[in-house]
C-alpha cells in the first residue's frame, strides 16, 4: 500500500498556499463545512482502534416555523480483517468485532444513524466467480446472526444501523440477493432495500451470485429523517437516485465496493451530482485495501491471472444538497466519518433551484416509455 | 477582474510537485488527456486577438472495424464586446466581429463544429426583467442576420455551427425562445433545439422572456457524428442529458450562462457526470467576465440593487465517456478550447459499463408514470 496516496485533500491543503486553497476549495467542493468537535473518548478509542476519525457539519439557514433538524450521520470503512482463506465463521465475527468497536466510537461522537460498506461481512469475493465458500456468508435478513448484531448495537446506542449484506432469501426458493437492512434504532428490523442495479463489468458479473432487486425505491422513515440505500452500482444510474428522492428520501446511502483503476474518477462526481439535482444529501461509502484470494481469476481484461483485483480506495464522503462536500475519508486506512447534518437543507435548496419543479416528468414519462418499446426510433434530424 | 482567480488547473499545477500531481489529476480528472499540436497561424492569431488557446486529445482504443472516427470540436467563450447601453445593432455586429475572429482561428485548427455561448448575441439581460431594448436582439432561427452570418462561416469553414440565440417565432404569435441553431457544414440550417428548462432562480425567472422549449430532444446527423443541444439549466436535469443519448447523440453540447457564486461548484459535476451517465462527450460553455446594465434591479436576495448580478467564470470544457475531462479554459479570459474526440469511445465505454443495459428503463417508466399523477402515494416505510 505503499505507493497509494493517502488523501486528496491531504495533498491540496498541504501544498496549495492559505490565499489560493479557499478558491480552490470553493471551486472543487462548494462551500466550506465546518468542523465537528468530536469528544476525547472517540479520538483515544480511533486512535487505540487504529481507524481514522473525521467530523463536519453542513449548516442550513434558520427558519421561522421548523427548528433546524439535525441528524449525524456515521460513514464506516474497513478492510477485512483476516486472510480470505480463514473459515467463514472467523472471518465473519472479526468483522463483527471490527465493527462493534467502530460503532461504539460512532456512539461516543453522538451518531443518530451508521452505515458499513457493501457486503460488509465479507471480502469481496465475487471476482472469483467460486461459489463455495462465498455463499456461505449469505444470512436471513430478518434473522441471520448480522442482523442480530446489528439489533443490539443499534439498541444499545439508540442508533439506525444500516448493514449491506449478502441475503439468503428462503422463502422464495433459498436464491441469494444483494440487500441493506434497515434496522431502526428501537432494534426492529424496519425493511430491506435490495441492489437495483447489477454490474457486468472488470472482475466481475455478479449476477453469477446475484440479480437485479426486487424491492423498487422504498424509503424508510427513521425516527431522525427519511432515508433510502442505493447500493453500489446503482450510483452509475441517475434514475434510481431519483426515484428515491421522489419517494421522500432526504439522505440517500451509497454502500460500495470499488476499486482505482476503474472507477477512482468517476467516485467523486456520481453521487455529489446525485444530490445537487434530487436536492437531498448522498453519502457514499467505498471498502478499503486489497484482498487477496487463494485462486486465481481472469478478469477478461487480457492480462495474467491473478490473485486480487485492486485497491478499494475508500475515499467515503457526504454531498450536500447546496453541491457542496465534505472531504473523504483516508484512501488506504479504515475509517469513521461523522457529518452533522440539517436536514432543513433539503427543502430550502429545493426551494432555491426547483428541479423538481422544472423537471418536466410528464414529458420524460411519455419519453421513456416510447424508448422502452421495441420499436423506438431515436429522434433524428438528417439533411 | 483582479480578485478572480484565472485558472483551477493552473493553482494546482504550479503548486503540487511532480510525483503528486499525476495521482491528483487521475483522481480529480480521470486519465490525462493528450495535448493537441496547435499551428501558429492559430497560437498568434489568439495573441493578437487576446484570447485563450487550448488544445487536447481524447483518445479510443484502436479497433478491428471501424477506423477511428475523429471529430474537432470547438468551445467558445468570450465577453461581450460593447457597453450594453451601445445601440443594439452595434452590440451585435461587434459580437458577430469577435467571433468570426475566433471562428477563423478555430478552422485553423482543424475545428469541424464549433459551439458557442448561450444567447451569444447580447448581454445576458434577462436579470433586468426589463423588454426594451433586450427583446429586440431575438431573431428568426431560419433567416435571421445572425444565422445568415453562421451559414456564411460555416460554408467557408465546412464547420458545422452550434449557434444559441433569442429567437423571435413569427410562424407563432411572434413569441420568443431561448434556441440553439444548428447550421450544417455545407450551409443549410439543419434544424433547432429549445431550451427545454427554465430556470426561476436568483437574478432570474426567465419565463419572462421564453417558456419551456418544445422541441424535444432532437439529434442532429451531421458529417462529424451525431450531435444534440442541452441549454444551459438543462444541465441540472439528469433526464434531459438522457434522453438526448438515447436519441443517439455522440457528443452533447451544454452552452450556457452562470455565475460563480450560484453555480461554480456544480459546473465541474454535472456536465461530467451526464457524459459519464450516458456514455456520450459533453462540452460545458460558459460565457466570461461581468455585464453591467444601465438600470439597477435586485436579485431577492436581501441585498440592495445593483448593476451587474456576478462573474461569468468561464472555464468550458469537455468530458469524456470514460470520466475523464480536460481543464477549463481561464475563469476571466476569452477563449477557444479545441479538442480531438475518437467517437469510437462512445460504443466503447457503453460496452464496458452497460449502463443502458442495466438501466432497467420499463421499470423507471412506469415508476415515472406514477410519480406523475395528482394522488401518487411515495413508498414509504415506516416501524
């Protein structure tokens, strides 16, 4: 890991001089957040835990008739925590503990509602294209040990968990989903939101393990705001951001498992477009490090065959409604990132740009059902 | 203008040492693009002329099939040329003048179409919610001087021209749209494109002028590859850029007229992210400098009436299907920024991510049908 850069924002502030890094900052990231006092017992425990620690806040205006609603949000990202060659039970409960300590932090720093990365109690395997033993992480979502852990931290903290994990749905044939819980922080388990978009890309196709989501645009009302989870590749697709902000969405997560070379680029534009034009705040969640699987795999890319599939940037971060961001999170160490949030942002920026508004749907709706007919023909103008 | 900072790319290029700046660029830009040759007679007509001249590449892979189908495009921003108070015939002429400069030094550069500024014939007026004397700069798309001047240039340049204006409809009640003209190579008007969003924000409600265009999302088969129009306020509507590419546009032009503080931060997102979304070029135009009106005129905004209502910050650019971009032209300065496009890297990129493969459009279709009726219910969950 070595040669990986650590942060971005590390390098800019670090060279560019204090007259010119407010522009650039300005131009790069919007408008400057601030920075959250996090408590002593949360910075001891990162640094005991050997995690970074990061806290913001995206301020709104003051209005007359709502008190500002404010919400803090915890974006968790973890490398695996043991060789992928461990039994599945082991690799599974280091994850737990990974995971109890960091939540116990975000607890400490007044978190309301955490979110891990996708498939989170497990490496990212699906490169592979094995079945055995990546399937064996695969739980019930209503009642799979996870969601079991999951419960009682988020009793124990008062917190909405969501937890990305690899579903075994047996009651509709024992086929395998990718799907967030939603558990709310009474420690019910308030619903699951299921990948609506499946790559076939790079390393991977995974629909091998895997098929589009079945469970459409459903947000969940927790007791600290509207929530809804687009997992991973659904970043890549305007419409499903936007669907979620048209069911009432106010803060869309985005668990993801992405690495450099294919994507490094595309990270910090997809979802800060997402919530400049659904007027909502997004945050994006990338795993970090490089696993390493016992056997080889191609990836159809005409190179050798090889035993991982790149670096998980990390690089987690929260976009605001208003277009502006926070940093992210380290791109080669785990890390917690508390962003206090005043959900009122949504509205007034809604108020203030009115896309939904100018949005012209009726159009699009008739638009986009013509483009789904077998017969469509592209609107093209000829001399 | 002293305040202003010239260039984004240049602060971090000359601060940001060797070994560093190649990772930042590849993060915050994709992979770098080349740098175009430009001839002489184009670099001291751009001397002489005090404009800005860039050059850069993007490349394709090599294929079996198809030859490379490399394009020119060409990006003008510039100032207006006159004080607004100047006669309107005269504040036209000068602009027809400048750009026929710029014009010129664009075929020397090989540009095959050449796109400029929204309205590029006026001051961008419309923050005066004054009628005379700004009503007077509309004209017919099909016969206007300003598209006769096009036709012209386009003949002796065998360039296809994207030309934004106010246009006066006499065919229908003489109202007024906001209307990209677009002039074939060989001379002929191939058709028009309509602002198909309009913006009710700060400075503006441009419904005082024009309404929501009604000429959906035309394609324009040119001799240099499929083109389409996405005004200015479009930009922030995802399904605008949509519907162009599944008209089939290979490179979508974004002419455009913002100021900083409003919009600076979403400039470099939304452009990039449409190309990215929908696998097509975009070229982001935007015009530069200050314009002050006679008359005061205030803004909503609490704060005392004024003369001008910002900086127009320039830096137009160009976003490739692969997430790359290249920088922006200088945030003060007039300029032309040509760029070599491989077409090629449209079909290439969507077989790599198959985003309109994956997009699942029957089910946005529908969900869209229903998001548009009165009694739509969002889905919503609650404990």
């Amino acid at each position: 890991m070595s040669g990986e850069l650590e942060s971005l924002e590390q390098v800019l502030q670090g060279h560019i001089p204090g007259q010119e890094i407010k522009e650039v900052w300005r131009i790069l990231y919007g408008k400057e957040p601030g920075i959250l006092d996090l408590p002593d017992v949360a910075v001891n425990a990162a640094s005991q835990g050997q995690f970074e620690l990061k806290g913001f806040i995206l301020e709104a205006a003051t209005e007359q008739l709502r008190r500002p609603r404010i919400v803090r949000v915890g974006l968790i990202q973890n490398k695996i925590q043991t060789a992928t060659t461990e039994p599945v039970v082991e690799q599974i409960y280091a994850l737990h503990k990974r995971i109890a300590t960091m939540v116990e932090a975000a607890s400490t720093c007044g978190v309301n509602i955490v979110c891990f990365q996708e498939a989170w109690t497990m490496p990212f395997a699906f490169c592979t294209r094995e079945k055995l033993p990546w399937t064996e992480f695969a739980e019930s979502a209503e009642n799979g040990i996870t969601t079991k852990f999951c419960q009682e931290l988020a009793r124990k903290y008062n917190m909405v968990i969501i937890s990305p994990i690899l579903e075994r749905d047996e009651s509709h044939g024992d086929v395998l989903w990718n799907t967030a819980v939603v558990i709310s922080n009474t420690g019910a388990v308030l619903g699951k939101s299921r990948k609506n978009h499946i790559p076939r890309i790079g390393d991977f196709n995974e629909s091998s393990y895997y098929m589009e989501g079945n469970t459409g645009h459903k947000v969940f009302q927790t007791a600290f705001g509207k929530i809804a989870v687009n997992i991973c590749y659904g970043r890549h697709h305007p419409l499903n951001w936007f669907m979620y902000s048209m069911n009432g969405a106010e803060i869309i997560f985005n668990p993801s498992a992405t690495v450099g070379e294919l994507s490094e680029s595309l990270w910090p534009i997809e979802a800060r477009n997402a919530a400049i034009a659904n007027h909502c705040f997004t945050c994006a969640i990338n795993r970090v490090g490089t696993e390493h699987f016992e056997n080889e795999f191609t990836s159809g890319d005409g190179k050798k065959a090889h035993h991982d599939f790149g670096h998980f940037y990390g690089s987690s971060y929260v976009s605001a409604p208003d277009g502006s961001r926070t940093p992210g999170l380290s791109r080669v160490n785990d890390g917690l990132l508390v962003v206090e949030l005043d959900l009122n942002l949504c509205r007034q920026t809604s108020d203030k740009w009115n896309f939904k508004m100018t949005g012209r749907y009726e159009m699009y709706a008739e638009e986009l059902a013509r483009v789904t007919k077998a017969d469509f023909q592209p609107d093209i103008v000829r001399e």
